[in-house]
C-alpha cells in the first residue's frame, strides 16, 4: 500500500463542439451509425490551443483550486500520444507557463493507458521521497494527428486536458494497488504518428506524420479481455473482492467496451461511470477528466474505493485501486 493521496482534480475542454451530425456533413457517416457503435454523441476539437495550452489550463485550475503554488511542486507529469513537439516536452512547457521553477518536469508516452503509467510513476517518487508535491496531467489535442476523412477513426476521437495533485497521505487515502501490463508483440493493432528514417541520404523530402491507424475488432478483443484480468490481478493485490470497488472509472473509448466488461466481471453497470457521449474518446485525459467530474458531483467520495484503469495503444493496460 502506497500512502499517496488525491489532494486536488480538474478539466478542460475546448470550447468548440462537433456533433455527429456535423461528422455527417464531411464524411459519410450519421448520428445514428456512430451512436449505435460507439456510444459517441459529440466530441470537443480544438481550434489554435495546443496540448501545452489545455494542460496549463487545468494546471492553473488544479493550483488555484488546492491553495497550492506553483512553486511548491517538485514534478510535473503529463501524459500525452499528442504533444507540442518532439521537444520541448510539453510538461516543460506547463512548467514554464505556471512558473513552477521547483518542479523538474517530463512527458509520458502510454496512450491511453498514459495515466494510469504517469499516476504509477508519480506514486513511486513520492513513496521514495524524491517528491512531496507532484502534479499529474492527461492532455491531449487528438484532433491533429486524425485523419478527418476516415470514419472508421475520426468519428472516435476528441480533444482535452484533465489532471490530479498528489501528495503523501496522511490519513487513510492510498493507492491499494497497481497493475501495469504491456503487450508490444501487438503494437502494430493501433498507431499514429509513425515517422519513417531516411531511405537515402539526402532525400529531404517533409516528413509525412501517420494518422490514426486501427484494427477495431482486434482492440475490441484486447480491451475486454485484459481490462477485466487487469482489474482482477489488482484486486487481488489490494486484497479487496471486485465487488468492494464503489466506481470503475475507466478508459473512455466506446460504451461498448464499457459494457461488455462489466459484464466480463459480473457487476451492476451502475458502477461503471460514463462520459464517451459529451467527449469521445480523449485517450490520456479521459480517466481524469471522468473522475474529475464525478468528484464534483459528489459521487466520488472521500475513504471510497476506485478503480482507474486505462487501455490502448502498445498495447497497454493499466489499473490502480485506490481508496480516495
């Protein structure tokens, strides 16, 4: 058991919403075919704000919320398949926007898996003392590596930032247990951003950046077999039955997957919080932005048991459970 507790959480998402009957305007598609298949209503798509500028966002939040200042965070995390650039990092630059001078700061590539694998790494610096205050961050601007005349993809995928402060606990709030799996023999199921070496020198040709590139059936098959393993593997470790666990905050990538794992599980979908419908599938950010909002509704209470667990490209999956 990790004494690691969740002082502060937050989101932000960019003003401009893109309905599936907007979709339907561009490429063949409609409301109907993605409802039915994805659970997907409308999607947040940024316009001139990058990964960077959303995630600051919701840093500020985080600090302004928490009484917190920027100064006192030793680390900074964000988590992102979507960054600024291939340098600087995009926590570099959060760091830089909030003025967090204290803070070392460093990006985390698991997509969307990428918070689970942040929070874990964020635990173990401050369980080692490394770190006191940590700021963890799930940002991502989808909208720029989607090919927006593929359905079969761009109709998934939107654009947000969500995040948590961390710090040691001192009462009963812990991360119970973690479970982290990696599965790379099948990376090639999902990609983006694939970037080819040079096939000849002097060939200095732009460089053309992949698009989403998915086998659906292929996740589909993954996410409802290894999430629920997963999940068992940390319950196990926390010593608690699945049944324990107040809410299942998980990965929101099609309502679909949500069911059929709880059904894989054999527990009441009402425990099973969802969001896909207001912003599709935000990949790192979307755990957080899930539980930011059910903190804020009160749904999420203090000493409740959590899961969070995030699937998806590498292929990866990760779970904690914490008693929030």
């Amino acid at each position: 058991m990790e004494k690691v507790k969740i002082i502060q959480t937050a989101h932000y998402v960019p003003g401009l919403v893109v309905s599936n009957d907007d979709l339907s305007q561009i490429m063949a598609t409609s409301d109907e075919w993605i409802s039915k298949r994805t659970g997907i209503k409308r999607r947040h798509v940024s316009l001139g704000e990058n990964t960077s500028d959303l995630c600051t966002k919701v840093a500020r939040d985080l600090l302004a919320q928490s009484g917190w200042q920027a100064s006192q965070l030793d680390l900074i995390i964000v988590a992102t398949m979507s960054p600024d650039a291939y340098t600087p990092a995009t926590a570099a630059i959060v760091q830089g926007n909030i003025e967090a001078e204290n803070a070392f700061a460093f990006d985390l590539a698991a997509a969307c898996s990428g918070f689970a694998y942040a929070f874990e790494v964020a635990s173990q610096f401050i369980t080692t003392g490394r770190a006191k205050k940590v700021m963890v961050l799930g940002g991502e601007v989808l909208s720029k590596v989607v090919d927006w005349q593929d359905r079969t993809t761009a109709v998934l995928f939107g654009d947000g930032a969500a995040g948590v402060l961390l710090t040691e606990s001192d009462d009963q709030a812990a991360i119970l247990a973690s479970d982290l799996q990696t599965f790379g023999s099948d990376a090639a199921k999902l990609s983006a951003g694939l970037n080819q070496p040079l096939t000849s020198f002097g060939d200095f040709k732009p460089k053309q950046i992949s698009a989403f590139a998915m086998d659906g059936h292929a996740v589909y098959n993954f996410a409802t077999r290894e999430v629920p393993a997963s999940l068992k593997r940390a319950c196990h470790q926390a010593g608690l039955e699945l049944a324990e666990v107040d809410h299942f905050i998980l990965h929101q990538a099609n309502e679909r997957i949500i069911k059929a794992i709880a059904k894989r599980l054999k527990l009441p979908l009402s425990k099973f919080a969802v969001n896909i419908s207001e912003y599709g599938n935000t990949s790192a950010a979307s755990e957080p932005i899930l539980l930011d909002e059910l903190v804020k509704q009160n749904k999420v209470k203090r000493g409740q048991i959590i899961a969070l667990s995030g699937f998806g490209g590498g292929l990866t999956v990760g779970t904690q459970i914490i008693r929030y």
